[in-house]
C-alpha cells in the first residue's frame, strides 16, 4: 500500500511486518544539508535504517518502505510499529535544520492522504509519544527533527485536521446515475486547494471482487496483514472478514 502522492519508488531491505493498524505519523529530518531524496533513499540499505517515505526539498515524495511494513526508523518498535514514518530533506544545516516549504506541504498532504485511506480523523501533537504525531527524539537522545521542524508540529496537526474537516463539509454537485450507466460506481475526490469552481473528480471503476478462495490463499500468504489489520483491510476492500478468517482457520484444522 502506498500513497498516490508517492511519484517514485526506492524501495528498502530495511523492514518487517506490523502487528499494529497505522494511527501515528512520525516525521524525522535528514540532518544533511540539501540532500537528494534519492541519495537519501538509496542511503538506507547502507546504514540499516529506513523510512516509509522520503520528501525532498522539491517536495518529491518517494516510497520506501509500503505502508503495511513497519520502517526502522524511531529507534522504537513501539511507534514504528504503528507508525508511517517520513524522512524529510533539510534546505539548510545547524543550528536550525529548515526545510523547505515545497517539503512541509507535502508532508502535510501526506498526512492528510495518509488519514483518509487509513480512515483517521487526523493526528493529534502532545508534545511527548502520547499523541498520534510523534518525533525521533520522543525515544532515543538524538535533536531529530530539529528546532525548525519540531516548532512545525502543533502546525503540521492543525492543518491536517482542517483540512480533513474541509474535505468533509465540501458538497460536490455530481450525476452518481450518469456515471453508473457508463459503467463506474466508485468515485474518488482529488482533494487539494480547491474553491466552489475548482473541484478535481478522478472517476475510477468499481474495483474487481476476487473469489473468496483465493482471498483465503492471500490470507495464508500474509498478504493482507493480521489481526486489527487484516479486519480493517478486508473490510475495507469489501470481504466479510468473519467469512475469510473461518475459512482460514479451517485450513488449518
């Protein structure tokens, strides 16, 4: 699973399975002066670590590790565990660590994609790991994110929020019958900065049931994760998770 933000892939060794659904958003910086998204991708088989995604100073979003394995990230099985976590590229170096504003908006778009498709009503900032938007330095002694990034917190979640809250309250003046003789019975909203006049619609098919069999092989094969997350996610893709799971236990009987 991935963001459609995502526009590239540099995809990591650097992972494992979750045993947690996603509700926590944790943004780190690179603490390298303009530094290439992709160098910073590429740099994570190197040293071990990894992260879900990568911002550049452009604001590139690359994905690294698919959002339904946990990054090595925080230093915290923990927050990794139930957390997407971003690598973001710093514009400028100590003392401040900055980054772009191409870069914190999309890591705010981020969160806002991240919080709809994991059905989330946004992040909250606590300023300790109690809260769903969380920092490195939050578990191991490191200035990760940084003062200028760390000072963007209560901002990143409020904007989130709103956001979502504007997303929700739009009404969309759109033909739903029209489309469904044409074959569509999906619609997607593409939701940015937009005004009464300026409404983006991605019309996509309706997307194909597979049997049931096969959804229990996919299940068998970790395919769609476990316990909470396999609920949420089968249903969420239309399957009666009661149904699947009684057939997979019966396999194993």
């Amino acid at each position: 699973m991935k963001s459609p933000l995502a526009t590239k892939e540099i995809l990591t060794k650097n992972y494992s399975k979750r045993t947690e659904p996603v509700t926590t958003f944790t943004p780190h910086h690179w603490a390298v002066e303009d530094a290439d998204p992709e160098t910073i991708a590429k740099n994570f088989d190197r040293n071990g670590n990894s992260a879900n995604y990568v911002i550049g100073n452009d604001g590139t979003i690359i994905l690294c590790v698919p959002e339904e394995y946990r990054a090595y990230t925080s230093g915290s099985i923990y927050n990794d565990n139930k957390a997407i976590t971003v690598e973001v590229a710093n514009e400028s170096g100590a003392p401040e660590w900055r980054i772009s504003d191409a870069a914190l908006e999309s890591l705010i778009n981020l969160g806002v994609d991240i919080c709809r498709r994991h059905h989330l009503p946004g992040f909250n900032w606590t300023g300790d790991k109690n809260g769903t938007l969380t920092i490195h330095k939050m578990f191991e002694a490191t200035a990760c994110p940084g003062p200028y990034l760390e000072s963007k917190m209560p901002y990143i979640a409020e904007e989130i929020t709103r956001r979502l809250k504007e997303c929700t309250n739009m009404v969309y003046n759109i033909n739903v019958d029209e489309l469904k003789k044409q074959g569509y019975t999906t619609i997607s909203l593409v939701l940015g900065e937009t005004s009464d006049k300026d409404i983006v619609n991605s019309i996509i098919p309706e997307p194909t049931i597979k049997p049931v069999e096969v959804i229990v092989d996919e299940v068998i094969a970790g395919k769609w994760g476990n316990g909470a997350e396999r609920e949420q996610r089968l249903t969420v893709a239309g399957y009666s998770y009661n149904e699947i799971q009684s057939l997979v236990d019966q396999r194993f009987r």
